[in-house]
C-alpha cells in the first residue's frame, strides 16, 4: 500500500463527520477492521476483536419517520454486542438517546426458548463519541455508566455499558505536561 502525505496546509477529511467515521472503521479490509477492534479495545479497556460488523436498519421511507441508526454496531469475537456513536452535535436529550440506544442493543439479544436463559445475556456497550458540546458538566473526557444504587453506590452488576467520550475535553488534556 502507498503512503499519503498531507502538507500542513492541505484540507483533510475529519474523522469526526459520520460518512469519513463510518469509512474508516467500516470498510472490509484488515487495516479497517485493525483500527476498530484497538479503538474499541483501548475505550472497554481489554483486548476484543471485532468478529461481524452488522447491518443498519433498511432507510426510513419518509425524512419525517424517526428510526434509529446506529454508525457502527457490531459483535465480538465473544459475542459481546457494541454500538458505536459519532455525534458532531448533542442535543439536550442525548444522555436519553443513549439510554434508548443501549436498552434496544441490550434487548435484540435473542434468549428465546427452553435452552436459553438469562445467564446467556452477554455484555452490550453504547459507545458515544461526542465531538463539539459536552453532555456532562466536568473535567473528565471520558465516563462509563453502569446501574447502581443512588443511595449507596452499589452496582446492580448488570450487563449493559454506556460509554461517553467527549472529544472536546481533550483540548484541555493535550495542554497539561505529559508528567501530569
């Protein structure tokens, strides 16, 4: 394969816009498929290999009609389901859009029938990428959600992950020493 080289001044695509996102991590090849299996495996923070990335919904009909998309939804070599969100622009209703996001990730696993039960529900991760607003009003770039008791902190130990990472908190990061 042949390198690319930019000049400083040149026009490159932003990996941050949904089509170039979609591209990169998508695409049937093993540099692309590289590249989504240490992305994902850096933000769960363990080794996962993407074994399928799997079909969006067929299009909505209608601009009007509301259907949920996700930009990458995929499976690990351990079952385990992942969804994976780039969002330029969250609107004040995003942490219930993720919500919604990781319910139906967590419910499309298929646990029908005498031989299955709720033991054979694997983790699902709703994994967000948010690009120029924060959602959560801190310092921290990067949260992970799990349920748990607001009174005392205990987790409920379930199965379903929310993942925010919110890509403009990093300016800050990237001005601290590398000590620090």
């Amino acid at each position: 394969m042949e390198k690319v080289y930019f000049k400083y001044e040149d026009d490159i695509i932003n990996p941050c816009w949904d089509n170039v996102f979609k591209a990169t991590f998508t695409r049937d090849t093993p540099e692309s498929r590289g590249a989504l299996d240490y992305l994902l495996s850096a933000i769960i923070r363990r080794r996962l290999s993407v074994l399928s990335i799997i079909a969006n919904e067929s299009p909505v009909e209608s601009v009007n009609e509301r259907q949920i998309r996700y930009d990458i939804n995929c499976k690990f070599d351990n079952n385990e389901l992942c969804n994976i969100e780039m969002t330029l622009n969250p609107d004040a209703y995003e942490p219930v859009r993720l919500e919604y996001y990781a319910s139906k990730l967590f419910v499309g696993q298929d646990i029908r029938g005498v031989d299955k039960s709720y033991s054979d529900l694997k983790n699902t991760y709703q994994i967000s990428l948010l690009v120029n607003s924060p959602i959560i009003d801190d310092d921290v770039f990067i949260h992970h959600f799990r349920y748990y008791d607001e009174e005392t902190g205990t987790s409920l130990g379930g199965k379903s992950n929310i993942i925010t990472i919110e890509l403009s908190k990093l300016e800050q990061i990237a001005l601290k020493p590398v000590t620090k």
